[in-house]
C-alpha cells in the first residue's frame, strides 16, 4: 500500500518512463477532470472521521468517570490527546480518501489511453495529425475517436529523452 505522502502516480507503472513534473502534470490534469469531488469528499471523510472520533471520546471518558470517579479520563493530559488524536484522525481520513479519489481518477486517465485493439498503453506515443499508430499492432487511432486530446497522451517534448 502507498503512504498518503507519497507520489500518488509511482503506484502505476504505466507512468515510469515519465520525469515526476510529467507525472504531476498528467496527476493535475486527473483531479481537474475528477471536478469538485475530489476537492469536497475528503473534507467530508475528515469531519465524518472527526465526529466518529468525538462520539467515541465521549464514550470512553463517561466509561472511565464511572469507573474511576469524577476526575477519572478528564485531566488535562487526556484532554490532549483526544484532542491530537483528533486532529490525526480528521487529518488521516481526509488523506486516505483523498489518495483514493485521486488513484481512481489517475487509473481512469490511464485506461483511458489504451489501444481499443490490443489495450496497449498510448502513453508518450509521438501525436501526428491528432492520431497515434499502436506500437503492439500497428492499429492507427484517432485521438478524438478515443475522446482524448494531445497533452492526456504525455507527449515528449522534442528534443528530450524523458
């Protein structure tokens, strides 16, 4: 499993070949196309995690007063660390879902971009008269016949070798 840290667009090994600013590029242009979901969810996910984490906090302090008297759970040391965890809930949830929305999206982009004859990846294949030749089977596709532009294909700069 990746960590939430790292660089969503290492776990496909589809984009290999690609320098990390392509990647990034190519990883942009997914979350754009994923539109406002993939901006709100995670907040969402972060807050939900964030209530479920205070109910349960609750829980637990109303457990330990019963059992250890008033002062029991509430002192100022366990007030901290409901409270850090928190922050590290929200914080954790809303980066899990953040990755998995975003892998999602990177995941359709790269689908996406597969010769409809053999499945083939298209990706850093040379764009000529907006079509593309398979490599794999020789089949001539049309960009727009596959609902793509140039730039979802990561095109090589000329003159460049990554």
């Amino acid at each position: 499993m990746r960590l939430p840290l790292t660089k969503v667009y290492r776990a496909f090994e589809e984009l290999d070949d690609f320098s990390d600013e392509e990647c990034e590029r190519f990883v942009f242009q997914a979350r754009v196309q994923a539109g406002a979901s993939a901006g709100c969810l995670p907040v969402i996910a972060g807050g939900a995690a964030g209530v479920v984490w205070m109910v349960v906090g609750v829980a637990v302090v109303q457990g330990l007063v019963a059992l250890g008297g008033a002062a029991a759970g509430t002192g100022p040391m366990a007030v901290l660390l409901w409270a850090g965890g928190l922050v590290m809930t929200m914080g954790l949830a809303g980066l899990i879902c953040r990755d998995v929305l975003l892998i999602r999206a990177v995941r359709a982009r790269v689908h996406s971009a597969r010769c409809t004859n053999c499945r083939f990846s298209l990706l850093g294949l040379p764009v000529r008269h907006g079509a593309v030749r398979c490599p794999e089977c020789g089949t001539d596709l049309t960009l727009l016949s596959l609902g793509l532009k140039e730039e979802d294909l990561i095109p090589r700069r000329a003159g460049g070798d990554t």
